[in-house]
C-alpha cells in the first residue's frame, strides 16, 4: 500500500503550502528596504493574530527563547514569583525561573488536570509575589487553564501576568488586551503553519514598564532593545529570513480565512476528535478541562501507546506523538493547531480504528469517524454546498 507522511503533532504541524514556497525564496538581505517593509508588516500581522494592540517583539528561537526572554527581561534577582502548573511546559517555567535564581513557588494540578484559578488565588493573594506565570494551554497533557479568571487574580494581587500561549494562540479565544496578559509568548512551529525557529512575546505597557526596573542579566534576549530595532523595520542581529518570510505568507493566509475561524476550526476538530475516541471506546487523558489544541488520549487498558504510536506511522506514516516524561506510553497525543481540515481528521480517525482493531482492542469500524462525522454536521460551517443542479440552473 502507498503511504504519506503526515504530521498530526502539536508542533512542529503541518507546513502551510505558500510559506512552504516562501522558504525557497529566501535570498534576501535583512539590512534592506525589502527586508525592512516584510518585517514591518510582519510585525503588525502578528498582533491581528494575537488580537492586541500590544507590541510583538520577534525572536530567531524556539518558543523557549521567548519564555526564557519573559523572565530574564521583567525580573530582578530574588523576586518571588508563582508559577501555576500542570505539566511538563509549567515544569519549564519552574526550570527557567529557578535558573535565573528567583524564589520559584508552584501550584500544581496532577498531570491531565487544570489548576484552578481559586487556588491561584489563595497562594497569591498578599502581594508577595512579582509575576504569575502559567500556560494557556498545556500542550504534554492536552488541558487548556481558565486565562481570563487567572488574569483576574493576578491584577488583583499586583502581579505581572505572563501566559505561555504558543499552543493556546490560534485554538482559543484569548483577549489579550481585554484581560489584561501582560505578556503572551508564541512560537512559529504551532499554529502558524511555518517551520521551528520563530518565537514572539507580546508586552503591554505594564510589562514595558517593568522591563525598565528588572535587574535579570540577559544578552540576546533583550525585548527593549528588539523594539528598538523594530521601529525601524529590523531585528537587532540577523533574524531567520527565510522563516520571517515563511511567517508573513501564513500571516497573510490567516488575515485571508480570519484568525476566528482558525480558532474555529481547532475547535470543531477538538471536538470531533473527543467524541470519536470515546466512540472508539477510548478515554481522554484530560476529560473535565480539555483544550483544542491537541487532544490527548489513553490507550486501552494494559496497551502502551507506544504501539499504537508506532503502527500508525508504519502503516499509514501518520504521525502522532507520545507523552512526555512519566507520561510516556500512557497517551498518544494528535494536533489540530494550524493547517488540519476534516478529511485530515477523518483519515486519521479511520486509520486508528483499524489499528486498534488490528491490536486486538475490540472497536466497531467506522463508529469513531461516524461520530465526528455527526459533530461536523452539527457544529461545523451552515453555508450549504451548492448541488450541481442548483449550479446548472444559475
Ligand atoms: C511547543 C511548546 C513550547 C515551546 O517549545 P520549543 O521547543 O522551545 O519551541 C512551549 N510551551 C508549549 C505549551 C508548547 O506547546
């Protein structure tokens, strides 16, 4: 049988075709005017992404980069921050403060579960602490944290409020300006549709003003001095150009459908993913707080999702990924950030029922993509296709 590769992981995700295209284009100079007006309207395109007037400061990195910038730029040694945390990506806010010496302190929720706000503000009432750090959506568990009610507590509490968005941005309603997230840090490789090596933070003015008290040792890193830079259509070193003009092809498709309907979009694949496992007979690793981004789920019982993982790629080269840390082999994880529709969703679907059923967990072909196919007919896009007879007559 033929097979194509194809990505189903929550990043790097599937390669838009036009920013495919950009990249082989890429013999341009970042000290030109050409450079300079891209990168402008680059830079401006991100924040109709992001929905915020807020800057976006642009960095060559993976989204590390800007978590790791988040920190070393709006602090000053010592501060005490909290850091709300439900998996591996909460576990690298930990790592990242810790590493710049700050009083790190966590509220956790078990792998699988969101913190919930409540508790956020039991710790961080006081006002103790200079910044809350949390993710929008934690990408190893497949959970989505309530941003709005965490903004809340934090503003109350007078702490800065930074939001690790880079699977979030793109699957959920963020009103960044409206709630008040200080920062919000993106990265290319997610919903953007472009390769790794991107990563962005959004600042609002509160965040401005505390990049010119904090004390942190940082180097590349350095948001004031990107600004800087940015308000004359550069970046401060050499950005990827290859992959800013990559960026500015998704970020003129993403203008062209509307970033709610690529919200909209992650949404209904989320949801149809959901109740096609459950059809499957399958469970979700994150049941009570799932976000739409990716979904995570559990293999049956006594199977390790290492061998599910492994004949989805050898049999049909769909690739899914595993859990991370202890969470290995105990969920397979598909995306729906980015450049998915449903007939992706529905092979893949179809190639995991016969999988299962091929490992011997009992699984009646066609009831897991029969019921996205339900959630489409109900939820997805009202406009009709017109029939042939309907467009013969016109
Ligand atoms: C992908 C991802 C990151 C960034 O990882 P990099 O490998 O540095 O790009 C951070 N947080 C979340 C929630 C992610 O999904």
């Amino acid at each position: 049988m033929l097979k194509k590769t194809r990505l189903f992981t929550p990043g790097p995700t599937p390669l838009l075709p036009a920013a495919q295209a950009a990249l082989a284009r890429a013999e341009i100079h970042h000290r030109t005017e050409e450079f300079r007006a891209l990168y402008r309207q680059v830079l401006e395109d991100l924040r109709y992404f992001y929905g915020t007037k807020n800057d976006v400061i642009l960095f060559t990195s993976s989204g590390t980069g800007a978590m790791e910038a988040a920190v070393s730029n709006l602090l000053s040694e010592g501060e005490a921050v909290l850091v709300a945390t439900a998996g591996k990506f909460g576990e690298r806010w930990v790592e990242i403060a810790r590493a710049f010496r700050l009083k790190v302190d966590t509220v956790e929720a078990p792998y699988g579960q969101a913190v919930p706000a409540e508790a956020v503000r039991e710790k961080l009432g006081g006002g103790s602490y200079a910044a809350l750090f949390v993710q929008a959506t934690e990408s190893s568990t497949g959970v989505r944290h309530d941003v709005q009610a965490m903004a809340a507590v934090a503003r109350e509490a007078g702490a800065l409020f930074i939001v690790d968005a880079i699977t979030g941005l793109g699957t959920m309603e963020l009103d960044v300006d409206g709630w008040g997230l200080d920062v919000v840090v993106g990265g290319s490789q997610k919903a953007l549709m472009i390769p790794p090596g991107l990563a962005f933070a959004s600042l609002s003015p509160a965040a401005w003003e505390r990049a010119e008290l904090a004390r942190l040792p940082h180097y590349y890193f350095d948001f004031a001095r990107e600004k800087k830079s940015a308000e004359k259509g550069e970046g401060a070193f050499t950005p990827s150009t290859a992959l800013v003009l990559a960026l500015a092809e998704a970020l003129r498709y993403i203008r062209s459908v509307g970033r709610e309907s690529l919200i909209a979009n992650a949404q209904l694949l989320a949801e149809a993913t959901r109740q096609a496992v459950r059809a499957m007979g399958l469970e979700l690793f994150a049941p009570a707080a799932p976000c739409d981004a990716l979904t995570a789920v559990r293999p049956p019982e006594g199977m390790d999702s290492g061998v599910i993982i492994r004949a989805l790629r050898e049999r049909f080269g769909a690739v899914v990924a595993n859990g991370q840390g202890s969470m290995k082999g105990r969920m397979f994880r598909v995306a729906h950030l980015g450049n998915y529709d449903f007939p992706d969703l529905a092979g893949l679907l179809a190639a995991l029922e016969l999988v299962l059923t091929e490992l011997g967990h009992p699984c009646e072909l066609g009831a897991g993509v029969r019921a996205a196919e339900r959630v489409y007919v109900e939820q997805g896009p009202k406009s009709k296709v017109q029939s042939p007879k309907s467009l013969a007559a016109r």
